[in-house]
C-alpha cells in the first residue's frame, strides 16, 4: 500500500471516530476550536496557510478542503507530506486583484478637425483635326492640323460644355482640367472639306487620363485648284504678249515715218 494511500485510509479512520463519538472526538475537538477562515488572496492572488503546532497535511486538508495532493503539488512537497510550524502553505490561487483605477484630469477638448471632403479628380483631352491626304481616315506623320474647324466637348448631363478653334499649327487643341465622366467630342470642319472620319465621339474621362483623339478631313473635288494643260499658254501670258506686240507696232510705224523724211 502506497504512502498516498495510508494517508486517505487514515483520514476516513479518523473522521469515522468522530462521527461514532470515540477517542477521536479530541481531535474533532481540537479542530472546532480552531475555526478556520480562509485568508485573505495576497496582492499576487496567492492564499496561504501558516502551518500551526500539530498540523499535518492531513489536518490542513481536513481544515481547508484542500486535497494532500494539491498541497504537496501546489508546495513542492515529497510523498511524506512533512510540514513544520510557521511554513507558509500555498493552497490556492486567486489570481491578482484588480486595481481600482484612480480617476485622473478629464481629457480637455482640441479644436475640431473638419472631415475631408471626398473630391473627384480630372484628365484632359486633346484633338486634332488633320488633312487627310491620301483619304485613308488615318493621321500620317506629314499631314498637318485643318485650321478653323470648330472642336466642341459637353457632358452627358450638359453641365459642361466648351468649343475651341484650330488655328494653322502642328498641335492639336486641348481642354485642360475636364472632371471625370462621359463627354461627348464633335468636330465641325470648315468649308470645302470632306470629312473621312466620323465627327462625333463619346469618350469617358478619368482622373489622371490624357486622352488624344484624331478627326480627318479631306478637301473637296471644287476647292482644289486645276493645274494648266500641257503645252498651252495661261492668260496673263496671252495679255502679256498682246502688250509687246502693239508696242512694237506702234515703234515700226514710228521709224518707217522718221526714214521717209
């Protein structure tokens, strides 16, 4: 039989000597003349025992409803159980005790920071109406800007709206700082020209876009200007050579009169 096992059959011994009214009553009387209180946790949450002239662990568990077990596992104890007056027995844990907060200055109030309000950013877009030489709606390094023809942007909601001219440059015209949403981009093309592209195109800005877009155009069969026949003359020629002609008429008539004299 284990130590453990002495120590419990001598336990229940002695609590059914109490309970019968034999010898151990002593003990039984010993024991309620110690009303036992439970101490108080410490800062830490620890609860001990100060180990009384007597005690044993047996008594200590009889005492505090504390298992030998726990006792010895809780204090490092061998499987005899010794304890000494004054030892101070950990028998529980309580944890630590909370601290009561100590009202401190109440918070002083800053100036209010207004909340930012949420903006919408902005791109840019250019055109550029060229001449479309060869007819082929597609911008060739060598083909210039049309002049005068009119670039119009406008918003879906027609809040916005603005139109520009072209002027005779290589660059193309820009509307700067265009909010974000849908636009609408026509071109007007001055006259004499034929458009070879379409003139009309819904574009969607974004913030930060820089959209460059290309209208064409063409000039008409009526505004290009003929190239003379070969091998014929132009009228200013003509009216040039019907001036020499009299002039030198005019000096023959006037020598044949100075001879005849």
């Amino acid at each position: 039989m284990t130590i453990k096992r002495i120590w419990i059959a001598l336990g229940l011994v002695l609590a059914g000597l109490v309970m019968l009214g034999l010898p151990g009553q002593a003990l039984a009387g010993n024991l309620s003349q110690n009303v036992y209180q439970t101490p108080t946790p410490l800062p830490d949450g620890r609860i001990l025992y100060i180990v009384q002239p007597g005690d044993t662990c047996v008594r200590v568990w009889l005492l505090t409803g504390v298992s030998i077990d726990q006792i010895r596992i809780l204090n490092n104890l061998d499987l005899n159980c010794v304890i000494a007056p004054g030892q101070k027995l950990l028998i529980a844990l309580a944890g630590p005790l909370e601290a009561t907060a100590t009202a401190g200055p109440s918070p002083t109030s800053g100036p209010v920071v207004p909340t930012a309000t949420p903006s919408h950013g902005s791109g840019e877009v250019c055109v550029a109406v060229f001449e479309d030489v060869n007819g082929n709606a597609t911008r060739q390094d060598t083909e210039g800007i049309i002049p005068d023809a009119a670039v119009s942007l406008t918003d879906r909601l027609g809040t916005i709206s603005k139109t520009v001219t072209t002027t005779n440059t290589t660059d193309p015209v820009c509307f700067p700082g265009i909010p974000e949403g849908d636009y609408n981009i026509s071109v007007a093309v001055p006259e004499g020209y034929n458009p070879t592209t379409v003139m009309n195109y819904a574009l969607q800005v974004k913030a930060g876009d820089q959209a460059l877009l290309d209208f064409g155009a063409q000039l008409s069969a009526k505004a290009v200007p003929l190239p003379p026949a070969e091998g014929g003359h132009s009228s200013l020629l003509g009216l040039v050579g019907g001036v020499l002609l009299v002039i030198g008429a005019g000096l023959g008539v006037y020598v044949f009169l100075h001879m005849r004299k």
